[in-house]
C-alpha cells in the first residue's frame, strides 16, 4: 500500500526534476513475466529487474505499482480522477471518412472520466503531467466505441520501453526510500522520444478546469467508409469554453485538488462542450509514432460535439469500473500499427483485472 510520505517525497523528486509528474512519465514496462517473476519486478532497484526488465503489460503494471504502491481498488495510472455522463452527436462532415454510428448524427450517449495521469491518487491538480479525458461512446444496437485522449499534442514513449524506462527510474531507492533525482534525469537524457512532451509540459502551464482543456487522441487511426475507403486521420476535442492555462501565480498557488469541484460547478452553470476535430492525413504523415507531430496545414474535418451534463466523484461515476481501452472500436475506425497504440490494450486489461479483483 502507498503511504502519504513516500507519496511526498516522489512529488518531491518531480520537482527536483522540473516539475513533471510521476504521472507525466509513462514509463517503460517491464521485465518479461517469463524472465522474470513479478514479484522481482515489483521489488525496488532489483538488479536483476534492471537487466531482464522487457517491456510487456505485466511488467509495465508491475512497475507502475513499485512507483506509487498498490492502491487496491483504483487504476494503477490516472488513478485520480472522476466521473462524467453526456451525449455526442456527430457531423455529417464525418461520415464521408467513417461509416462509424458516431456520426450517424443520432444523439450517443456518452460515459466519461477525467484524470491526472501517474499512480498517485493525491498528485497534485497543478502539477505539470497529463490530464486524461476517457470516453465510451454507448452506440445505438449496443456496441461500444472507446476514445481515450491526454492534453498533450504528443506521447512521451514512441516505443514501449520508454513507458516502462520511465516508471523505472520513479521507483524509490532502497536506500532512501525516495525516488533518485539522477536516475529520472538519467531516463530524461537517455530518451530523446520523450523530449518534445517534456517540453510542452514544461512550457504549457496546466488547466484550471477541465471545461478550459483540448485533449488529443495522439495516434493515427483509420477512419473506413461505406465504399472500404481508408483515410489516416488524427483528432483532438477542443473546449467550447475556450482553452485556458493558470498563471504562473496560481499555478503555485492553487490547492491540490481543484479540477474536480471546478467541473461539477461548471456543469450546474449548464453543459459543457467540445468540438471533435478530426485531421486528414497526407502520405508521409506519421502513422506508428505518437510522439511526431502532423504538419500544421492539414485539412481539419468538424466531426461532431460531446456535451457532458453532469459529473461525479470516482467511485459513484459509471465510470469508475470501465476499462477505457482504446482498441474498444465499432466498424468504422480501425487502429493502426502504432507500438504504443497496441501496447495499451493488453497493459489496461492487467490493470482493469487487478483493480477488480481488489473490490
Ligand atoms: C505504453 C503506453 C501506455 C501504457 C502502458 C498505458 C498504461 C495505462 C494504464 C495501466 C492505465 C490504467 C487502466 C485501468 O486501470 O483502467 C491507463 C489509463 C489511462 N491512459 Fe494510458 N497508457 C499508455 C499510453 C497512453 C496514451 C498514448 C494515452 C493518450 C493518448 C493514454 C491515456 C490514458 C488515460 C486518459 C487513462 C485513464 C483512463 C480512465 O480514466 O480509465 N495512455 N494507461
């Protein structure tokens, strides 16, 4: 179990570092269960772990868990966060890309949850790391679609080594019971992938509420239409009530937990929307690495509106026990061949079973 000092003092670490959250670092994952029990992977520093360590899901759990503790019940990342309920109803723009039912035009209900990203559920809502926004799409003949989206333009990890490299170098130090600054600056300098988010995180101070936050699907994907024509596109949600950044000031200033309350105010003011903007790719285009950005002069497509109506703490969201699996599609959209793309379903599942079996 996690305890509020060790808590404290990995915070303490990310500030050393330059403010990047635990959660910022999606690692990489780690020691082949075959190598390597997970036992051994979940023990700090072990040497042993640090020379078999290979990134799978059992391994990436297994590191998130020796970075933060188990916390039984909740997500071994984004593990703070809560619970939203509303409806999208999507562009006609949009199906001449997709034949997905999310943009029939038909009102979809809609199942949300925002979150910090990193395994601490008390990090901090100004802390420097991603926030999340995970979607499941409730289509009309029952299927479910899932659109599971952070606030950075880019990923860290353009493999999932990083992922597990990072959590890594976040675990305490047996010696000191804290997380050793030169170790994260080691995987900083030894990453390149992760440089560009670093630098966002860095120069993008965090939202004051999640109604002022774009989020961005950060993967290629291929939108299928009623003709089997596949178009490379990439989408971001971008707030009605427009994007903001707390100051300088605030962002040192404000509590820990903010995000929260600011969304449920905001929803009894009314409800809070987002465009979906979808970008149509060009040959050349990155279509297997999240941490490259499109070219900025790309045709952009309105693909519809999310409406979220009212929202709720964790534990009493419908949220609170979906697994938010990108790979969860209807007909319509497809995944591509991106590494990390696919190594996110099989490491959510690890997580999902284990928050589940710990109820
Ligand atoms: C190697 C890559 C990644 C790994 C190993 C990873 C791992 C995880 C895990 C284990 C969870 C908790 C799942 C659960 O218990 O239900 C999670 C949640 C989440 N991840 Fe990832 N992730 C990766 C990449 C990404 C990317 C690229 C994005 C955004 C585009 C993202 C956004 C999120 C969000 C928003 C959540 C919270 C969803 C919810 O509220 O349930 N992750 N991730």
């Amino acid at each position: 179990m996690s305890n509020g000092n060790e808590g404290h003092s990995r915070r303490q670490v990310l500030t050393t570092v330059g403010s990047l959250s635990i959660a910022g670092a999606m690692g990489q994952a780690i020691a082949s269960s075959s190598l390597v029990s997970p036992a051994a992977a979940a023990q700090p520093n072990s040497e042993i772990a640090e020379k078999t360590f290979e990134a799978t899901a059992d391994n990436v759990v297994n590191t998130l868990e020796a970075a933060y503790g188990v916390n039984r019940g909740k997500r071994r990342n984004h593990t703070k966060g809560f619970g939203a309920l509303g409806i999208f109803v999507g562009a006609p723009e949009a199906a001449e890309y997709s034949r997905s039912l999310l943009f029939s035009g038909q009102e979809i209900e809609v199942v949300a949850r925002f979150s910090v990203a990193g395994g601490d559920p008390e990090a901090s809502d100004t802390e420097k790391s991603p926030r999340g926004l995970g979607l499941q799409f409730r289509l009309p003949g029952g299927s479910l679609h899932h659109i599971t989206m952070i606030h950075t333009p880019m990923f860290f990890a353009m493999m999932p080594k990083t992922f597990l490299d990072k959590f890594l170098a976040l675990r305490p130090d047996p010696a000191t019971g804290k997380p050793n600054p030169e170790k994260f600056k080691a995987f900083l300098n030894s990453h390149p992938d992760n440089t560009s988010q670093f630098h966002f995180l860095q120069t993008t101070n965090p939202p004051p509420s999640y109604a002022n936050c774009s989020f961005y699907g950060i993967h290629t994907f291929k939108f299928v239409n009623r003709d089997n024509k596949v178009t490379m596109v990439r989408w971001r949600f971008v707030p009605q009530d427009g994007e903001k950044q707390l100051s300088d000031a605030e962002q040192k200033s404000m509590p820990r937990d903010f995000l929260e309350k600011a969304f449920i105010d905001r929803t009894h003011q009314g409800p809070v929307r987002w465009d979906m903007l979808v970008t149509i790719g060009q040959p050349g285009d990155s279509e297997d690495d999240p941490t490259i950005l499109w070219p900025n002069n790309r045709k952009e497509v309105r693909a519809g509106t999310l409406t979220l109506s009212s929202a709720m703490p964790d534990p009493k969201a419908g949220s609170y026990k979906i697994n938010f699996d990108p790979l969860m599609m209807a007909d319509g959209i497809e995944a591509t061949n991106d590494p990390i793309l696919l190594f996110r379903s099989p490491s959510y599942a690890v997580s999902h079973t284990r928050r589940l079996r710990d109820l």
